[in-house]
C-alpha cells in the first residue's frame, strides 16, 4: 500500500473513531478514560495526528460494541480510486464538533468553578 492510501486509510478510521465516539454518546475524556489514555491522545487520534493501533481499534470497537470491520466501512482504497467520501468526512465533522465544543465549555466552566473555590 502506498503512502497515499495509507494516508486515506489512517483518515478514515479517525473520522469512524470520532463517529462511533458520537453514536456511543461518550466524550472524549470518557472514551480516553476507558481506555486508559489522556483526552489530549483521543483528540491527536480523532485529527489523524496519531495513528491508532490495531489493539486500540479492538479496544474502541468492545466498547462500541461493533465489529472491527466498522473502521474500515464505506472507503475505497481501489486501484486508481482511493478516497474517504466527503459527504461522510462532513456529515460525521459536524455531528461530532457540537459534542466537542460542549465538552470544551464544560470543561472551561469547570476550571473557572474551582479557581473560584
């Protein structure tokens, strides 16, 4: 596999990461939590700065209850087609910045209560 469809691929399991995370109702200091990870490495994962392990796609999909197939759904990685659908790369980026952007504020809430106290 060349590095284009290694780039297209790692893409798309970060946007079905961040999907799953949407559909399961978690965010992204819960997911990390159950995984025993920091929030900032689901963030780095969800924005393709990361790339996930196998043993963390297995870990995501026990918790989401699906398949690990689920991250690899709906892409083309084909000779001289290799693309990550737009309507779902901005179907699933925008379900799932609400949820972040109120993960935000709470958070911001939150540390603005305890320099309070």
């Amino acid at each position: 596999m060349n590095q284009e469809k290694q780039d297209i691929l790692y893409k798309h399991i970060s946007l079905k990461i961040k999907e799953l995370r949407s559909q399961i109702k978690l965010t992204q200091s819960e997911l990390a939590k159950r995984l025993g990870l920091s929030r900032t490495s689901i963030v780095n994962i969800e924005q393709n700065r990361h790339k996930p392990t196998l043993h963390l796609l297995y870990e995501i999909s026990l918790i989401g209850k699906v398949e690990i197939g689920y991250f690899f759904k709906d892409i083309e990685l084909n000779e001289g087609q290799s693309t990550v659908s737009k309507k779902t790369e901005k179907e699933i980026s925008k379900k799932v910045q609400k949820e972040d952007e109120q993960e935000i504020i709470k958070s911001f809430i939150s540390f603005v209560g305890s320099k309070k106290a």
